[in-house]
C-alpha cells in the first residue's frame, strides 16, 4: 500500500467523526456535507482494508481495527498542525537559523546585544555568530558560509550586496601615560616617528593607505602587526606602541585604560557595511533580522562613539 494514497483530508474527517462519534457533527466542523465527510470515510476505509466504524442509526463507534489506527491518524495530524504552524513561524520571520560573520569588535561587542534585543521579540529565531577576519567577510558571504556578514567596507563581487550601516573615524588609541596623550591637537605628522602597532593586515593597509598620497619617508607605518585588536590594544595599554583604530573599537579600548586622540589634517572615516547574497534567496529569518540590524547597529555605533 503506498503512502501517497492517504490524503490529510481523509484523515482529518475520520478523526473528526471518531472524536465527536458523529458524520454531522464533524460536517459542520470541517464546513463540509455529512455526504462529504461519509465519502471520505469510505475512500479511507478502501485504501486501508478495513471498516473504521461501526455505524448504526443512533450513534457512529470505532470498530476494533479503527480503535487501533486512530492513535496513528492522530499523531500525524499532529505532526501536520506542527509543520502548519513552523511554516507560519518561517513565513513570518518568526523562526529560522541566521549565521551572521563579523570582525572581532563587532562580533563580541555589538552583536550579541543584537541578538538580544532582536530575540526578546522573535525567541524562535537562532543567530549564530562566526567571528571572522576582515579580509574573508565578503568571500564568507559569497560562498554561502555565513548568510549576512558585518564589517569595513571592502569590496564586493556581482553576487554580494553591500549596504552602509555607519562611518567612524581612525584614530590613536594610547595609555594614560604616552606623550601622544597630552598633545592637545594630534596631527599625522605627529604618529611618523613613533611605534605604532596595527591590528590583522585589514589594519595593515588602511593605515599603509592613509594620507597616501604624502611623500613615503612622511607616512605612517606601522612598526608591528598582530592578528588581533585586543593585542594591539593590550600592547598599548602597557605603553610600548599606540594602535590606530576606528572609534567604536573604544567599546573594549576604553577597558584597558586607553585615552582616545582624534588625528587631524585630515580625519580619516572607517565605514561598516552589511554584506548579504543576491546570488542565493536568503530565509524570511535571514530578512527579518538584517532589516532588525541595519537600523540598530547604526544606534549603537553613535552611542558608543560619544
């Protein structure tokens, strides 16, 4: 006997009719015809083999073998309610799996209070985080590792969207007690001589790129590279080299003592983007929490950069 020979409806008038021991009954339930719901019975009863009532003129009864089936009839209908209302949930935003990649501030900082935030309204959608570097963000969304990736703006392929989510400026981040932190005005020209430590080589290049077009023995270089930020922010902390940064990374910097010094001549903007595919249809939960984060994570950068 194969499957495909039930169909819900049929299942759904015999356990109506067991449940309420009247076809009348479940005819007005189901908004059908006692005839309707007598033909499907029958149509039921012929795939299966078996009579499932015993009818009389006063009262509809199980049979022994309806007794016997209706625990499985009922188990999937179950199982159907509970797809029905796991459809509705995907339907609307309500349920799903996100994986969202995220440079390392980012992802320890700004993204679990979003997750937070967003889950106190839709608990059934689960955000996974992959802290990711900078330089692999766009190729993670690219390739279908992450569904929505958050970091600098980099470049994109024909099959990545990139939406701009906020600006933040460069700049030199230093303990308490290094000479950069009681200069008034801290100019480029300022950083040239001394040790400088750059974050992962996303870092590397924008401080290499920065004020490029300066004669080279005028620009700043930095003397160390390390993976990551809370390296660059813990070597400063001890004094040995000040770290250029944008100004939301001072969500940890500001953790380890640091002093802010904006660099003027000119003021150099980071810009974070929100990555998604355009080459692949992204889940209704994948939607929900992107059109939740871009609005979001603006507020919390202008928050944290006061």
């Amino acid at each position: 006997m194969s499957l495909t020979r039930f169909t819900l409806r049929q299942i759904e008038a015999f356990a109506c009719v067991a449940e309420l021991h009247s076809f009348g009954g479940a005819a007005q339930r189901l908004a059908l015809t006692p005839q309707a719901v007598s033909q499907l019975v029958a149509e039921l009863e012929n795939v299966l083999g078996f009579r499932l009532f015993d009818r009389s003129t006063r009262r509809v009864l199980l049979s022994s073998a309806g007794r016997d089936f209706l625990p499985s009839a009922e188990t999937l209908l179950r199982h159907v309610h509970g797809a029905e209302s796991a459809a509705d949930d995907v339907r609307n935003q309500a349920a799903g799996v996100v994986r969202v990649g995220a440079s390392m501030v980012l992802a320890s900082a700004a993204l679990p209070a979003a997750i937070r935030a967003y889950q106190a309204e839709r608990p059934k959608v689960v955000i996974r985080i992959r802290d990711l570097p900078v330089e692999t963000l766009v190729d993670a969304v690219a390739n279908g590792d992450v569904d929505l990736a958050v970091g600098p703006d980099r470049a994109v392929t024909d099959g990545v969207h990139r939406e701009a989510l906020f600006d933040s400026l460069w700049v030199c981040w230093c303990a308490r007690t290094h000479p950069l932190a009681r200069k008034r005005m801290l100019l480029w020209q300022d950083l040239r001589n001394l040790p400088l430590v750059a974050a992962g080589r996303d870092h590397e290049h924008s401080v290499a790129q920065m004020r490029v077009g300066t004669p080279e023995h005028e620009r700043v270089t930095p003397i160390d590279i390390v993976d990551n930020i809370s390296t660059a922010l813990g070597i400063a902390a001890q004094g040995l080299a000040a770290t250029l940064a944008p100004a939301y990374v001072g969500v940890m910097a500001r953790a380890y003592g640091l002093v802010i010094k904006r660099v003027h001549d000119p003021e150099v903007l980071r810009r974070v983007c929100l990555y998604r595919s355009k080459a692949r249809a992204l889940s209704p939960a994948t939607n929900g929490f992107a059109d939740f984060l871009a609005p979001w994570i603006s507020a919390w950068s202008s928050k944290i950069q006061k």
